[in-house]
C-alpha cells in the first residue's frame, strides 16, 4: 500500500525541468520550430512517467504535481 506520494528531487526532475524550459521557449517561436521543440519537452517527460509507472503512481496526477511545482518555483531554484 502507498504510504506517501510526495514529491521528492532526482527520479525526473532534471527531465521535467527542461520540459518546462523547452515548452515555455517555445512559445516564444513562430512556425514548425515551435511544433518540434514542443514535442522535444513533450518527450521529455517520458522518462519521470515511466518512473512513475513503476513504482504504482498514478503517472497523470503525479506529473501535473510536477508541473505545477516547476512553474510555481521558476527557472533556476531548487525545489
């Protein structure tokens, strides 16, 4: 049984990171460039999902807590 689902460092948080960052930039950016880079952040966070799958997490809640977190904290904090 899960016992405690809190958010912890390392186990996809650089991935998520740059997921954040790529998304964000590329928003910044007309074009099919942006379509690309997109997709890249979207990948991204392939790795923290499966992290999540495997250990019995809800993949979907945990990665919105993740962004959430992210976007709450900013570019260059440690969480």
């Amino acid at each position: 049984s899960l016992q405690n689902d809190s958010v912890v460092a390392g186990g996809g948080a650089i991935e998520m990171e740059l997921s954040r960052f790529l998304r964000d930039y590329s928003r910044t950016i007309p074009g099919k460039q942006q379509l690309l880079i997109g997709a890249y952040a979207k990948a991204l966070e392939i790795i923290p999902r499966q992290l999540c799958d495997n250990a019995g997490f809800d993949a979907t809640n945990i990665l919105n807590k993740l962004r959430a977190k992210h976007a709450q904290v900013g570019p260059g904090t440690a969480l």
